[in-house]
C-alpha cells in the first residue's frame, strides 16, 4: 500500500538566517503581515487600515450572523452567545496599545526565521466590547479549574504540527487584567484581519494573547499545553531552551521619523533649522511611562511628555530639535514608573521576542 508523503515533515526545523539577507519565505509573511506606519505615530489612535497585523494562518470567513461564542468544556452551566447577544451587554471602549512579542525580530543577530519585523509591529485602537470575566463566572468553572483556554476558528501548521491559534490566562491572571470580549475597533465593526466577529483584547500583554476570531472558551484543571503557549512565545537563551514564558510589554518608544523620506532606503531628508519630533512611548502591564529622553548624538534630553487617555494607552512624546547640517542618528529612550529603561542595543532571545532597544532613524540634514 502507497503511503502518503507528508510534506510537512519538512518543516520541523527553521532555515538559518544570513544578517541582512532575507529569504522567500521571510518576504512573503512581511507581504501578509503589514507594519503600522511610523509617520501614523504623530496620532494617538492608529487609524484602523494602518495598524499592524500578526495573521498565523489564513483569516477565516466567519458568518457574523449566525456566528456563536461557545462557553463549552470545564464548565457547570455552558452556554452560547450571539453577536447580537454580546453586543447587548454592558459596553466599554478602551484605548489599548498592542504590540507584537516579535517586533524588533530583525534587529537580533542571527535571526529566527519567522515573521521579519523591523519596528512597526504596534499600534493603539479604540477597542470596544463588553468585560470578559463575568461571562466566564456565568458559566461556572467548574473546581479545580486552573485555566481559561480562548480558541480562534483559524488553524494550521507548525513545526509539523496541526492545531488551532488558542492561548490560555490562569485564572488568577483573568482576575487582574481587565480582559475585554472586542466587537469594535475604532468605532467600527472589527475587521476580517482583525479578528471578525470577535478577540479578546489583553491590556498591557505582547499581542499574541489577544486572540483574533475568537471561537470557544474553556476551562481546564491542568495547564494548557497549546502549540502557541507552551512551544512558542517563550523567551530562550537557546533553541532547545524550554523557556519562560513571554507575557506583558516591554518598556519602548518610537518617534515618527522626521522630514521626508528616501522611497527605497527611507533614509530621512531635513532642512537645517528648527523641527518638532513627535513620537509614542508605552510599557506592559498597565506601568505608566515616567520619562522618553531623546538624542542626536551629542546626548540625552528630556523629552515632553502628554498623558495617556487610559492606563493601556501610549503616552505621547514631543521635543524641539534644531535640526544642524550634516548626518545624524537620532534614538529615543523610555523609562517606566517601575524603573525599568530600554537598553541600547537588543538583549538576545532565540525566538527574536521582546527587542526593546532603542529605535535609531538616520537623517540628513540639509544646509538650505
Ligand atoms: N486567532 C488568532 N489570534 C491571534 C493571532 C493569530 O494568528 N490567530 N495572532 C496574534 C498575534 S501574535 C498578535 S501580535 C495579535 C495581532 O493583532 P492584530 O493583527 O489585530 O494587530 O493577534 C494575536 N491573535
Ligand atoms: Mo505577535
């Protein structure tokens, strides 16, 4: 009898990575997965078609209407709910700044090969929906239960193996995060890349735990041992490192490059003379940003600061700079209310999670 051949017993491993260089597969995920644009940082909310996207898989077609949030397994009273059903719960509309645990993969040496994200992967909505945790308490975990698992209705491979995008909070987790059940972005309807019909937003946490497409919800008396929770989003020295596991943001800024940009290389293009830097700083947890400095090159300098609309909102930064002829690297540096400051140059992580150094951005300023 012929066996079948499974192709994807190829794929077990990941391809090395050359600096610089960046295969087929590495471009075709960065065509799938856009960045938010860094001159969208002037603005607090991302606007909706600009921020970026993390899609694993391909995005399902959910039909809104007769689509069901299942509350199933691991509880005493399940029940289903409706789209109409959660959006006649109690609202709230959160600003929420989201970004991906990979975000700055490209600036580690050598990479994993994976999604190539230079610095872009994070943006802020309006997120609106209803509070998750009473829907959880109505279904009646039952006892023992140590985990909430969050299914989406997308799935495919992995390193060989199948499964569907699902994540779990323990449940001392759900107890401290203000997790929301999300329906709107930005004041519309979400949209298909964004999760349609519904995800559940996880303030302060890397974006991997918002899951998108949001499909079922169980309750479990041991720990979830779901590919995207325990085989990756892991921080590892090395790859056969078991890790730990990758959870709320880290301490991070951005500015909105300034003056114009060159079309292939984006190197930046500036008159010489006065200009305002604007940019965005955040941390996880719900930690409020206490400090952005800025630098030219000839030193740190405190940059204003305006204040968040939200304990999960981005702070927004400005500082005048006198833009002098010349080549310049301008970086921004944020510290949080706990201490914690973005190093300059990126720590290590096999997987190219959680790059929090500093953002550099070349100019050329211009004499006239
Ligand atoms: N079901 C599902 N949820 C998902 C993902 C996914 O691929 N499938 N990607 C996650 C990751 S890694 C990130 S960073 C965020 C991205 O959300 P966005 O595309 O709306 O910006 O969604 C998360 N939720
Ligand atoms: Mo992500």
């Amino acid at each position: 009898m012929a066996t079948l051949r499974d192709i994807f017993k190829n794929f077990i491993a990941r391809p090395e990575t050359e600096d610089g260089i960046f295969s087929e597969d590495e471009v075709r995920l960065a065509n799938r997965n856009s960045g938010t644009l860094l001159e969208t940082l002037k603005h607090n909310i991302t606007p909706t078609g600009l921020h970026y996207l993390l899609i694993h898989f391909d995005v399902p077609s959910i039909d809104a209407p007769s689509h069901k949030l299942v509350f199933g397994k691991g509880f005493n009273a399940p029940y289903a709910l409706t789209l109409d059903d959660i959006r006649a719960l109690p609202r709230q509309t959160m600003p929420v700044t989201l970004e991906c645990a990979g975000n700055g993969r490209t600036g580690m040496s050598p990479r994993t090969h994976s999604m190539p994200w230079g610095v872009e992967a994070v943006g802020t909505s309006a997120w609106t929906g209803t509070l998750l945790a009473p829907l959880i308490e109505r279904a009646q975990p039952k006892n023992g239960t140590v985990e909430i698992v969050f299914s989406g209705a997308d799935r495919g491979f992995d390193k060989g193996v199948e499964h569907a995008f699902g994540r779990s909070l323990t449940l001392q987790q759900l107890a401290e995060l203000d997790v929301l059940l999300v329906h709107e972005m930005n004041g519309q309807p979400l949209l298909p890349q964004h999760g349609a019909p519904l995800r559940i937003i996880v303030p302060g946490w890397y974006g991997m735990a918002s899951v998108k497409w949001l499909s079922t919800i169980e309750a479990t008396d041991t720990p979830y041992q779901g590919y995207q929770q325990v085989r990756t989003y892991r921080y590892r020295d090395h790859k056969d490192d078991e890790g730990r596991p990758v959870t709320t943001m880290r301490v991070k800024s951005l500015m909105a490059p300034p003056g114009i940009p060159d079309w292939v290389t984006r190197l930046r293009h500036l008159r010489a003379g006065p200009v305002t830097i604007a940019g965005r700083a955040w941390s996880g947890g719900g930690v409020a940003i206490s400090k952005v400095e800025f630098n030219d090159g000839l030193g740190w300098q405190d940059a204003t600061l305006t204040a968040p609309k939200g304990q999960y909102d981005w702070t927004g930064w400005t500082i005048d700079w006198n833009a002098t002829p010349g080549e310049h690297v301008l970086s921004c540096r944020a510290t949080d209310l706990n201490g914690e400051i973005q190093p300059l140059e990126p720590r290590w992580d096999a997987s190219g999670f959680g790059n929090n150094a500093v953002q550099k951005v070349q100019v050329f300023v211009d004499s006239n």
